[in-house]
C-alpha cells in the first residue's frame, strides 16, 4: 500500500513533470491524497488525464462565469484552480454550470476545500453523480465504482445554504428530553450555586 | 520588564543558523525526558558468533508498544558506504508499531535491510541503516574479547560504534503516514520515534560488539564499560538530503525558532535569579570547555569556528565569574546585550542554549509547540489584496529584495532531485545540466520576481485575481502569507547564491535533533554524534537532563 505522504509527493513531482507550475502542483499533491484519504480514485483519474494530457487540448478557462461552455473539453485542473481562487464570487452565483470537462473527478478536490474557506457545503452533479461536499471533512456520494471518469457532458455545482436538516419541533422534543438532566433550584440555590456576589454589579 | 522576540532577519541568517547548537529544546533530550518512565526491554537476540542476526527491543507504557526490529548483515568492505548510493549496510532497523509477530518478522527481514527499494507497511513507523566505523568497532570486539576495556582515548577520537546514514519517517516507502499516530501524546514533539529508533541503535550496538566478544573468546570475554558506552553515542553521515526539508516545511520551521526565541526571551525576562541556577549554568559552560576540545574535525571552516568558540567561551565564562550578579534584576537581560556585542555567533548561541538548562518550566511546555498541522495555513487567502502581499514582501523580505538577480553569482546554483537516488542535490546553473528541472527551493530569487511582477499591479486587486495570471508564482504567494503570521517561517538568504554552504542548512536541522560535533567533510555533507554521554536504557529513570554536558572522556 502506498501511504499519503507518497502519493502526495508523487503526485506533485508528476504534475510539475507535465508542465504545471510549482505552486499549482503543490496543490494537486494535496488534492489526490484528500480524494485517495475520501475512497475516491484521485490517482487512477490523473494518470489516465496525464497520459493524454500532452497529446490534446484542453480548454483553460481562466474567468469562471454563472454558466461556462466550451467546444474543447475544460482541464479539470486550471478549473479547479481558477474555482478555488475565484470562490467568494461565485458563491454568489448560487449555482455554477460547466459543460464539457474532462475527468472530472480531479475538479471535486478543489470544490471540496472552497466549502471550507465560504463555510457552506457544496452540493455537485456530474451527468447524474452525485457529491455532497462538506466543508472539506468529507464527500458523501453515490458514485462508488472507482472508475476513471474521462468526460463530464454537465457539472452542476450548487452552493448550499447552511440550515439544519430537521424542523424546530424535532429540535424542541429533543431539547425537552436534555432538560432531564437539569437540577430544580431552591431559592437558596439561586442565590447560591452560581457563585457570584451578593450584589448583581459589585 | 518586556523583552522583544529576536528579528527574524537576524535570526534568520544562514549563517547565524550555522551556528545553532542543541539545547533542552532539541529533540533527542526531549525524548529521553518523555520515555524515561517507559519499561525498556530487550525482546529477541538472535545473532551468531560473527553478530549477524535480529535482535528486539521494546519500550512499553499500558497498551502502548514500540518495538525496534534489527537487522545484522554480513558486507564487505567493499560494500560499506555512507554515500546514499549504497545498497548495502552492516545493519538496518525498524521500528514496529507495537510487537512484531513472526510473519512481521519473516516480511520485514525481506525488506529493512534493502531500505528505500523494500516496502514498508502502516505498521512500521520509522526505518534506518547503519554501518560500523571501521576505525573503532573490530577494534573494541577485539579489545572485550581479550577481556580488556579499549583506551578511551582511542574511543574518544570517534565517538561512536556505528553511524547512520538515513532515517527515515513520515510515510516514505511504505511507513506509517503522520496522521495515524499524530494524536499520541508521547509522540507531541518532532521526530521523537526517529530519535526512538536511533537510541535503540545505540543500545544494538553495544549488544552486538558485546556479543562477538563473548562468542570469539567465551571464557576471557568482558563486556564493554557502562561509562565507556555511556561516553559512546550514535554517528551519522547526513548529506543535502536534509537540506530542502526546512524550506519545504516553512511552519515547521518556524515553529523550532519560535520556541527557543521564546524561551530566550522568557529567560531575559527573569526578575529574581536562583544562585543555584547560575551555578548549574557555569558549570555545563565549564563542562562544555573540555568537551569542545574534544571536537575533531579537519574541516577548516569548522576549525575556524570551534577557535572562536573556544577563545568566546573563556570570555563567557570570564563574564559569569566576574560580572554576572545573580543578584541584581534582569542580570540574564544584561548578559544578552553583552554577550550580543561581544560574542561570535558560535558562541552567542551556544550561550543561548546553555541559559535554558535550570529553566525546565519555561522550556517544556514550549516543547509541544514544535510540531506543526502545515496544511492549516496551505491555502491561500484569496481575499487579500496586493497592498496586503507587497506590505509582507517590505517587511518580512527587506535583505532579500536588496539581493540582485542579474547577478551571476546570486543565482548561481539550483537545486534538483536525482533520478538516481530521488535525492535533493545541487548543481552549477552555468556549468552543468538540468536547470530545467529546477526543484522550487529558489526563494529569495522568486520572491524578488513577485515583488517586481506587482509593481504595476492595482493596490486593491485581489490575490484571487491576481494569481489568474501569474500561477508560476503561486508557490512563493503561499509562503508570503505564511510568513506573515510566522515570522520564523523563511530563511532570510539567498539558497542559491555561489557563497551558499549548505551545510549551514544541515546544521540547523541537526542542533534541533541534538546532534553534537558537527564535523563537515567538506560544504556539502557532514558527520555528527547522537546520544554521545546519554544515560543507557536501564539508567533512564534516574538520570538528570543535563547529561550532555557531563564530561565525556
């Protein structure tokens, strides 16, 4: 078995290898290892992206817009970036559109630590996989084959507002019950138990 | 009264970080204090008359188990390198999380001894190679199995039975990743398993010179002096594979200097000094004097330094004996500025590390804040603005932005991994190949090129936007915004300028491990001691901190 830190540094070293820039590869270093650490194939995704990263082109976009279209497939990577660096704008954009990406599954890393830095989840469709991204502590998701996924016709990223996933009334039935463990004050207790003085302001 | 932390840009200095020597802080010492309540055990010893085999070591506290795992190998001497391009050692080790079962054992002995071509598994946690000193380990066997002690000052000249020539951590090969263990309060501080395993080697090697002795002569066999294993430690032959580590671990970095100028400034803000603690200072200052002249090195920048040691450290002592008042308030405040104006950086530092010794209270709690969580700080604040980069770039870079890179000479080396070894080396930009394929560890130079790339920059565009157009300085915009909430974070120097001496680098890594001796065989490697003068494994309990400055013969 190969551990993180190997895969982190091969990772790194094979990116700048193929022509990214250091910083960019430091950051695909990081980006495998979290996919590998979540059970996602990170590594089996790049290398295939890399064998023929060379040989075609890819569209690299740099201004992420509300919807982004393009003839020439979009490089996950130089999306990933750009919707990294770019995240306090688009999580204004409620919803963010890609048409046209190829192995897509390297684009979910980068969308993964933009939850952290806007504190919201973010919620990706990839042609009907789904991932629901959580503020970089992990992916919840129904695409578990572990394939290589070459192309992506639509990605879907929606920004999720932060709200509890139950009602009030559920909330207040439990709260209810946590209240059993609460101690009844006597009027001396009150005065007492807190340990504060005698006067309210003193 | 309020003393300021040092400047990182005089801190920060390659050669000030040169001269770096361990302390309380280092890592060794603070080993030996976390495990010294730890039930030490020699599991296994399987070795055959000629001390080839496996032999066992443990500690264990509850549930808790480290086991040492030796390998034994028959090489010639011919095979015998400390060069990272051998392929064969006189013994190789691991440390097995926990104890090892026979199957652990059969896999293992298929893979330590062949080190970074075998595979290691998530049990293992650290892994090395040794080889013997040819000038001393036949000759000790030699000596035992004669049933005499070897002459001391034979010994003294080495230093050690055997050196190591890599140790390896942190998931390389097959090891355990970090995060598996990073919540193990006896592991808190950087490298302890690392330092684990070597002190455990240490002990392997008293074992096996033992062991031959008593197999070639049975009936006249001795075995070795506790004091003259005592006075033995670990040697070890590091090379630039060291060097990148503390550019590449920018927090880490900061962290190590962090807290020692903090427990200097904690000591300079002593009100009322202890006479007892004065004396316990004068007497490792004393006990050191001895010592250093025990520091062999043919290396003449060495030599050079140790002379000034030697010459500052009689000044040192001189001011403690006649000017120091203990009495007075603030007395460690008013050595600094003295020591600050009249000492060489050598000895400016040793006295810094020497001042720490009666100060268990300022030192230990500082110890846990060596370690580092590095992804916390790995990205980068978009939101920032340009007037925020350029703002760091003036204040945390001042002495690097002066340097030119025009200049032939500032930029003359560059640093790359060899596909030999996938080792860091250096290389001569003008003169030989690969320059290409340059390894990012050419700060100052890049830090230079952002600064000048947002001169025209809009002061309120934002590094999100800005990095649109300028990823090929991602790497040093990272680092900028680390620095500037760990000013500790960044060598204040050109790495690749023609007056470099990398093993200024090596050193500072090496202070903090603990090493001593530092012997450079020539810029760019060097040979050092570990645990020289450490209590042994079944003195551990009873043994005070302050044993590296007990004379050693």
């Amino acid at each position: 078995m190969k551990s993180f830190s190997e895969i982190d540094t091969t990772v790194k070293r094979a990116s700048k290898s193929v022509g990214f820039d250091w910083g960019i590869a430091e950051e695909l270093g990081k980006n495998i290892r979290l996919l590998e650490m979540f059970g996602l194939p990170g590594l089996k995704n790049l290398n295939a992206y890399f064998k023929i990263y060379r040989q075609k082109q890819f569209q690299k976009i740099s201004l992420i817009s509300k919807i982004n279209s393009s003839n020439i497939a979009y490089c996950p990577i130089i999306a990933g970036i750009n919707f990294l660096d770019q995240i306090t704008n688009l999580e204004k954009m409620d919803e963010v559109g890609f048409e046209n990406m190829s192995f897509p599954l390297l684009f979910i890393p980068f969308l993964s630590r933009s939850t952290e830095i806007i504190g919201k989840r973010i919620f990706l469709n990839i042609d009907g996989k789904e991932f629901l991204l959580n503020f970089n502590q992990s992916i919840y998701s129904n695409f578990l084959s572990g394939d290589i996924i070459e192309l992506a016709k639509i990605i879907k990223v929606k920004f999720i507002e932060n709200k509890n996933t139950f009602s009030e009334n559920e909330w207040q039935e439990l709260y209810e019950l946590s209240e059993g463990t609460f101690v009844e004050e006597s009027e001396q207790l009150k005065k007492s138990a807190a340990g504060a003085g005698l006067t309210d302001n003193d | 009264m309020e003393v300021q932390l040092r400047d990182p840009k005089e801190v920060m200095k390659l050669s000030r970080l040169g001269s770096f020597h361990q302390s309380k802080l280092s890592f060794l010492r603070s080993f030996l204090r976390e495990f010294k309540n730890w039930k030490y055990k020699r599991d296994l010893l399987e070795l055959d008359e000629n001390g080839f085999g496996i032999v066992v070591y443990s500690f264990r506290k509850k549930k808790r188990i480290y086991s040492l795992i030796c390998f034994a190998n028959k090489i010639t001497d011919q095979e015998r390198s400390d060069r990272v391009i051998a392929t064969k050692w006189d013994a190789a080790f691991t440390l097995f999380d926990g104890i090892p079962t026979k199957q652990d054992i059969e896999r293992l002995k298929k893979n330590v001894p062949k080190q970074e071509v075998g595979r290691m598994s998530y049990k293992e946690l650290t892994l090395s190679r040794a080889n013997k000193s040819v000038r001393i380990f036949n000759y000790v066997a030699e000596c035992l199995s004669n049933g005499q002690q070897p002459d001391k000052n034979k010994l003294a000249k080495v230093g050690y039975l055997y050196r190591t020539t890599a140790v390896y951590g942190s998931g390389k090969f097959g090891l355990a990743d970090r995060f598996r263990i990073k919540n193990r309060e006896e592991i808190y501080g950087p490298f302890r398993l690392e330092m684990m395993l070597v002190y455990l080697v240490r002990q392997f090697t008293f074992d096996q010179v033992n062991h031959i002795a008593k197999s070639k002569n049975p009936k006249k066999a001795v075995s070795l002096d506790p004091e003259i294993s005592r006075n033995l430690g670990i040697g070890n032959s590091t090379g630039l594979g060291m060097a990148p580590f503390i550019v590449n671990h920018p927090l880490l970095l900061n962290n190590w200097i962090m807290a020692r100028e903090v427990a200097l400034k904690k000591i300079r803000q002593i009100k009322k000094i202890n006479q007892s603690d004065v004396d316990l200072i004068i007497n490792c200052l004393k006990s050191s004097q001895k010592n250093i002249e025990n520091w062999n090195t043919e290396s003449d920048y060495q030599l050079s330094k140790i002379n000034h040691l030697k010459k500052d450290l009689d000044l040192l002592i001189q001011y403690f004996l006649t000017r120091f008042d203990y009495k007075k308030e603030f007395s460690y405040n008013d050595l600094y500025i003295w020591a600050r104006k009249s000492l060489g950086s050598e000895c400016l530092e040793f006295m810094v590390s020497v001042i720490m010794e009666p100060y268990e209270k300022i030192v230990s709690p500082l110890i846990k804040t060596m370690s580092a969580d590095e992804d916390m700080y790995f990205t980068i604040p978009i939101n920032k603005t340009i007037s925020d980069l350029r703002n760091i770039l003036e204040l945390n870079y001042t002495d690097i932005l002066k340097i030119d890179f025009t200049q032939k000479e500032n930029n003359q080396n560059f640093w790359f991994i060899s596909k030999n070894k996938e080792e860091p080396r250096l290389a001569n930009r003008f003169k030989d190949n690969g320059s290409e394929l340059e390894q990012p560890l050419a700060i100052a130079r890049d830090i230079c090129q952002l600064y000048q790339r947002i001169s025209n920059e809009k002061n309120s565009l934002t590094i999100g936007k800005f990095l649109m157009n300028n990823n090929d300085l991602r790497h040093v915009i990272r680092r900028s915004f680390i620095t500037e909430k760990f000013p500790y974070a960044e060598i204040q120097d050109n790495t690749i300028g023609s007056k470099l001496m990398p093993i200024d680098m090596l050193r500072l890594k090496l202070s903090f491990f603990g090493a001593v001796k530092f012997d450079p065989r020539s810029d760019k490697w060097l040979r050092i001691c570990m645990f020289q003068g450490a209590p042994l494994p079944n003195e551990l309990k009873t043994t005070n901190d302050h044993w590296v400055y007990n004379l050693i013969n």
